[in-house]
C-alpha cells in the first residue's frame, strides 16, 4: 500500500506492517498513481505545480509535466502521463 504524507511517500507492507520510503523531502505529493507495468510511481506537487515519477523501488524523482496551474485529485495520473 502507498501513502502520502504530503512531503514523502511511503510503501506499507500491509501483512507486516513494515514501511519503507519510495519518495521524501516532496513539496505537497498528492494523488499518488503507479503504473505496474512500467514499476514507476506517479504523484502530483500541488506547491510545485508538477507530476513527478519515480521507480516503485525508490531513488531520483523525474518531472514528468510542469503547468501553471495544476488541479490535480485524480489516481490515474499514470494513464496521463503516457
């Protein structure tokens, strides 16, 4: 399972309830979206006004699209960015 603190993103292992960091430091990370098939995690920066990616493992974040408006609450940000 993936959550958003806002400023991280984090995986949670819902049998053991381990947690590890997919993403930190973020701005405002909201409407996070993964795509299984490509392994990349997606999230909008509302602050930033930015989609970010990055792996389903973790590592660099990658700007995706930046806008100068960005109205973002849907999970199919995945779909969009391709």
């Amino acid at each position: 399972m993936l959550v958003s603190n806002t400023t991280n993103i984090l995986s949670i292992d819902i049998n053991n309830g381990a947690v590890s960091s997919i993403a930190s430091g973020l701005t405002r990370a909201v409407a996070i979206d993964i795509d299984f098939q490509a392994g990349h995690v997606y999230w909008s920066d509302v602050v930033e006004r930015k989609i970010k990616r990055t792996s389903i493992s973790g590592g660099n974040s990658v700007t995706v699209i930046q806008v100068k408006t960005l109205v973002f609450a849907s999970i199919h940000l995945a779909r969009y960015c391709k």
